[in-house]
C-alpha cells in the first residue's frame, strides 16, 4: 500500500462503519427481494473481488471462457467497460467472430479479452443485465461469465468465485473509505469458492496461510490457488519472442492496478530493465504522455520499451520509434481448481 493510500485510509476510517452499513443494507435488499435479480435462461459464472485494486479478474475470466470454449459451449463475457468512451446501453465489443470497437471506445480490458478469445463474445454496458440478455438472445450464447461482478448482485449467477491476490490479499482489513474492502467481510458467505491468485515461490507461504484463515472463518467454501507467469514476449508488430530474445535493457511502464507486480515479474523472468514507469491503472495513454515516457526511455539508454499485454491493446503500430513489446502470461490453476470446474461444466451441461 502506498503512503498516500495509507493517509487516506486513516482519515477515511471514522466513515467505514457508515459505509459498511449501506452496504450490509444493500445486500440485504437483493437477498430479500427488495431489489430485483434477474435470472437468465442460461447459466452465470461471476468472476470478482472484495478488494479494490487488481486480483487478477481478468486471467481468470480468459481462463473459464477458453475452458467453456473447449467443451464446445458459447460463452459470453459480460464488463462494465470501465473506462471506455461509448455511452450505448448496450456495447458488443467483439461477437466471437469479429471486433467492432478499440480500447478508446470498450475500455482496455474488454477489448484485450476480445482481440485474445476469438470465438468468445465480449459486451460491456452499466445496466449488466442489458448486455447479459442481448448476448443469449441476440448472440445465442448459452453461458455467461460476468467480470468484475461479485457486488452485482442484480443479475442472479450460479457459480460466484472471489478473488484474493497473492500479493495483497485483504489489504488492511478495513472497509472503504478506511480500507481496501468494497464490503464487509460477512458478505464472502454469498460466494461458492476463493481463488487466491499469482502464486509465486515468495508468496506461497503466505497464500497458504492466508487460505486457512478463510477456511476456519467460511469452512463452506472451497479454495483454491493460480499461479501466473511470463511465458514469452510479443513485438508491437506482432511478432513472438522467447523472453532471451528480447533486446536490453527495456524501459517498462504500465496502467494496472498493482504495477509492482509487473516490475517483480521483469525481475524474476531476469528482464533488465533502465527505468519503470507505473501509470493510474486503465490510464489514457496521451500523446503527450506517450511522448515523455519515449524521452525517458532513451534518456535511460533502453533498447526498447516493455509494457503490459492490457497495455499493449492500447497502442497503435507506429505509437512508438523504439521496438515496444508486452508480456505474454499465463495463468496455471492447481489441479483441483480444474476438477472443481470440469465438474461443474459436466454438471451445469450433462452430456445428452
């Protein structure tokens, strides 16, 4: 956490226990019929957090649809499109055969999913319950995943899986504004399982601890753990390369939510790097910015400039003169996080 989030959370603690409230009420007004929740036709998968910041939502989304894709399913992933342009209620970024919008207009993060699951729709809209119903009756699909969506409770899912980051896991332990939670942590019992994300060697310890408190405090729920990692290194031209092939040193940005998770992965992958330059997570990569960022580079004597695969999506072929490359990762379930969602595809789709 950094110093200007930890003054902010200090002076914001006195008002958590409000916020708490209005979420515990809100929660209570879906639970209890209030508020409508809409139940689709087809089944829904959430893919979210209790945290604020980066947990690793995204891979994992690519994840389940490349897994439904397999098994010859038609899935849909349903965003928000936080930080894209369009105001349409209901926004088909990609239909599983072609893209029709750029990061400017869906947002980074959908059209990233988009442009690397062909054959998987991605749509974004507010109202998640418009683009949910658009996907099954306009685009057939017949499984929705819905990123980012464990406080959205007014579409109705039938698996909710939460995430914690390895890194970070539950911040300190507070609700907003005092702290990191989005709820208080009572609100875990809505959820059917956690998945701790980019394990590592370093934090493996740490995950493992931190799985049995959740255990002890929600004995219900299963757990389970990823491991992300760099598998190779692509050119903004489009090229592939293994990771011993790229030029060095690198000058590395990028616009996530925990960017000292990308320069720990420059490290362990044994990337040299002459400069880093952590962005606002979905910052708008300016000309101006863009610009500076260039002069720093060759200020720092780089070769060529390494960034993020969601940030790559946001650059134009000629955006910069030096060779511009992101990191290709991947994320690796454990064995029984394969199991569980296998089951859950034979169970939710019995053979006919």
């Amino acid at each position: 956490m950094s110093q200007n989030s930890s003054a902010l959370y200090f002076l914001g603690r006195p008002f958590s226990p409000i916020y708490s409230a209005i979420m515990r009420l809100r929660e209570s007004f879906y639970l209890n019929g209030v508020k409508k929740r809409h139940k689709l036709d087809v089944p829904v998968i959430s893919v979210g957090n209790l945290t604020m910041g980066g947990t690793g939502k995204t891979p994992m989304v690519a994840l389940l649809a490349s897994a439904l894709l397999a098994k010859n399913l038609k899935p849909a992933i349903i965003s928000r499109g936080y930080g894209g342009a369009t105001g349409e209620k209901v926004n088909v970024v990609s239909d599983g055969d072609r893209i029709f919008m750029d990061a400017r207009v869906a947002g980074d993060e959908p059209c990233f999913l988009a442009k690397n699951l062909p054959g998987v729709a991605v749509l974004t809209g507010v109202v998640r319950i418009l683009p949910c119903r658009y996907a099954v009756e306009k685009l057939g699909c017949n499984v929705l995943i819905l990123d980012d969506g464990f406080q959205h409770m007014a579409v109705a899912r039938d698996l909710d899986l939460v995430l914690f980051s390895a890194a970070s896991l539950a911040g300190n332990s507070r609700v907003f504004p005092g702290g990191d939670l989005r709820e208080p942590v009572n609100a875990l019992k809505r959820c059917n399982a956690f998945v701790i994300t980019g394990v590592t060697d370093t934090l493996k310890l740490r995950a493992r601890k931190f799985g049995e408190l959740l255990k002890n405090k929600f004995p219900d729920k299963q757990i389970f753990f990823t491991a992300y990692g760099a598998t190779a290194a692509r050119s903004l031209a489009g090229g592939k390369l293994n990771l011993p092939e790229l030029p060095a040193p690198l000058y590395a940005f990028c616009g996530i939510a925990q960017p000292e998770l990308f320069e720990n992965s420059l490290m362990e992958n044994n990337i040299p790097i002459s400069g880093f330059k952590p962005l606002k997570d979905h910052q708008v990569l300016t000309p101006s910015l863009i610009k500076s960022m260039e002069q720093q580079a060759r200020n720092s004597g780089a070769k060529g400039i390494m960034t993020t695969e969601k940030d790559m999506i946001k650059l134009q072929k000629n955006t910069f003169s030096l060779p511009c490359f992101s990191l290709r990762m991947k994320v690796t379930p454990d064995t029984a996080f394969e199991t569980f969602f296998r089951d859950w595809i034979t169970t939710t789709f019995p053979p006919s």
